[in-house]
C-alpha cells in the first residue's frame, strides 16, 4: 500500500517514519510531499491507495473526484479538524475519511492560556526591551488572573482541559456548548453565549468550524463583550470576522487578541514567508495593535502530540486497510455530522 503524505515538513516525515517503523513495519510505503494538496499538486497522489493530509489542504469535490479517479480510497487527516473536508462528496465517491479527534488535548489547552498570560503580563514585550538592556517596566502593566471570570466556548477534550488550568488559577469559569456533557460541570456553569460574552474578562474558542460556527464573534457579538475583554483563539480561524475584530480593537471594545489560527492562514502558515511581502492587508494590520499576539497555528506542536498523532493516523489507515470498523470515520448525514459507529461529534 502507498501513501502519499501532504504539506509534509520534517517533524511529520520524523514521528510518522518513527511510528510506522516501530508499530506497522508492514502496513505500507510513504511517499512525502512538501506541498499542500490542491487541485494542482493532486496528480503527486497518482497510483497512492491512501493520501494524508493536515488543515490547509484543499479536499474540495474537485480534489476528491481527481484523488478517486486517480486510485485513492482514503483519505487520512492527521488533525482534528474537518470543515476543509467536503464530507458529502467522500461519502457519494466511497472514501475512507478518517481524522485524530483528539491528540493531547492538554497542548493546545496550555497554549491558549499561555497566549493569555503572555499578553495580559507582557512578556513579550518585556523580553525585548531586556535584551536591548532595557528594564523599565512603564507599560508592562498586567491584570491578575485570579478571580477573574473566563468563559469557554466549547467544552469538548480541549476546552475541557483549559477549564482546568484556568480553574487552577482561580478563575471564575462560565462555558456556552449546545452539546456539552456533564464534565464541565465540577469547574463552572454553562450558560447562553450572550450571558458568556457579558459576563467574562476573558473569552477562549475552543469549537469547531462548521456553518453554525463561522463567524461566531463578529459585529453583534463583539458588541455583547464586557468592555476591555480579551479574546483567544486556538481552534479554527474562521470562528472570528477579522475585520469586525479590527474595528472593536480600535474602539477599545476589546481589549486584548491572542491568535494562533487566522482565518485566511492556508497560503500563509507553516511557510517562512520572511523575506518576502505579505499582500495580506487584515492579518498585517492586525499585528500592528500593541495588544494583539499572533502565533503560526503551533498550539499542538509538542512531542506527546506528534507521537499520538502519527500513531492514530497510521492505526486509521490500518483499520481501513484491514477491513476493519474504525472509531475515527467521519461520514455525513443531512446536515448533521457523525461518527459512522459513536454519538454526534463534539470536539
């Protein structure tokens, strides 16, 4: 059997080589692309019975037609989200669409509060005035954590594991999740997303992108935030209206933005684009506020993660070439995403 890996950089051909040689030393042969997957890199899968491919891969129905006509049964995301992914057409063309829902969840729960941390206290900013031998503090001024109230939206694994970091501070948590289970309960209260965004100094994403989803903090709902608030994404960009963002930040409405994923980052992300210019006019004047920090979508990046994602992907396709019932298959049904074997997915 042959892979073909997509936007492959060297720390995937790293745990995935490392993975596949120590638990499927059989299972198939991996060919490794450093291009994302598009309508014009699909002939690199040609004579692939399986392709792998990470959030800014193009899985259009364009894409899915090529990729079957040209012999690839599956379809292998080695992340957890899926909205990149025209699931109605894999399910008509037969395609085996597996994701990793969910891999050390605790990684990106840590770096949604360390981006909060960093920019409530100003590390960053006092990290470069040092090296310059600058120790002035004027301006540094930060807010203490504890007591303060922070509002979750979405209390799947993720959201789940910053409630308890945050809860740790000694924050007051309030969560919005139409589908939440008990869980969150023992940390704080769920209550409706206009109440979450009145109440709380700090609102952290941690939902997925779908049509529901798109643009949940926009004109209206910046409008319903407390004053000053800071907002923190690490799940999907298109959950915020960038340019709504940018209006609320000079207005002061918001006080503070902390991004690891933007909503137009498929040409820009996981690339050194350094010495060259970005045309991006939102994400450019985004990073002109003091008080906003943007990070490359590195929120999973830690080696517990890497590990456990090369090994839930290669055990997909394992299932999938074993014939097997595989818990991690994503299938359509109307409108409503779903396992093929479990409950309404919720991440």
């Amino acid at each position: 059997m042959k892979l073909s890996v997509f936007s492959a950089k060297s720390y995937d051909r790293s745990y995935l080589d490392q993975v596949l040689t120590t638990r499927f030393p059989n299972l198939c042969t991996i060919e490794y692309h450093a291009f994302a997957l598009s309508d014009e890199t699909v002939p690199l899968a040609q004579a692939s019975d399986a392709v792998c491919v990470f959030v800014n891969d193009t899985l259009d129905a364009s894409v899915l037609h090529a990729l079957h006509k040209g012999g690839v049964r599956a379809i292998l995301l080695r992340c957890a989200g899926f909205n990149h992914v025209d699931l109605s057409t894999a399910e008509k063309l037969g395609l085996f669409v597996a994701n990793v829902p969910a891999y050390s969840p605790e990684a990106v729960a840590e770096f949604a509060v360390t981006l909060v941390q960093t920019l409530n206290r100003k590390t960053h900013r006092a990290y470069n005035r040092v090296r310059e031998g600058n120790f002035n503090i004027e301006g540094l001024l930060g807010t203490t954590l504890y007591g303060k109230t922070v509002g979750i939206v979405g209390v799947g694994r993720i959201g789940l594991a910053a409630a308890r970091i945050f809860h740790g501070f000694g924050c007051r948590l309030i969560a919005y999740d139409p589908f939440a289970g008990p869980e969150f309960g023992q940390y704080g209260t769920l209550v409706e997303l206009d109440t979450l965004l009145q109440e709380s100094h700090i609102v952290s994403l941690h939902c997925p992108l779908t049509g529901g989803t798109k643009h949940l903090i926009n004109e209206s709902t910046l409008a319903r935030m407390k004053p000053g608030a800071m907002l923190v994404n690490t799940s999907r960009g298109g959950l915020i209206d960038s340019a709504a963002v940018i209006d609320a930040l000079k207005t002061r409405q918001l006080g503070g933005l902390a991004l690891d994923v933007y909503e137009a980052e498929g040409e820009l992300f996981y690339n050194d684009h350094s010495g060259e210019i970005i045309d991006d006019d939102v994400l450019m004047r985004l990073m002109t506020f003091p008080n906003v920090l943007v990070c490359g979508h590195q929120g999973f990046f830690t080696s517990e993660a890497l590990t456990e994602i090369a090994g839930v992907t290669l055990s997909n396709l394992s299932d999938f070439a074993g014939g097997k019932s595989c818990a991690n298959t994503l299938v359509t049904e109307g409108h409503v995403l779903v396992r093929r074997d479990t409950a309404p997915v919720r991440l």
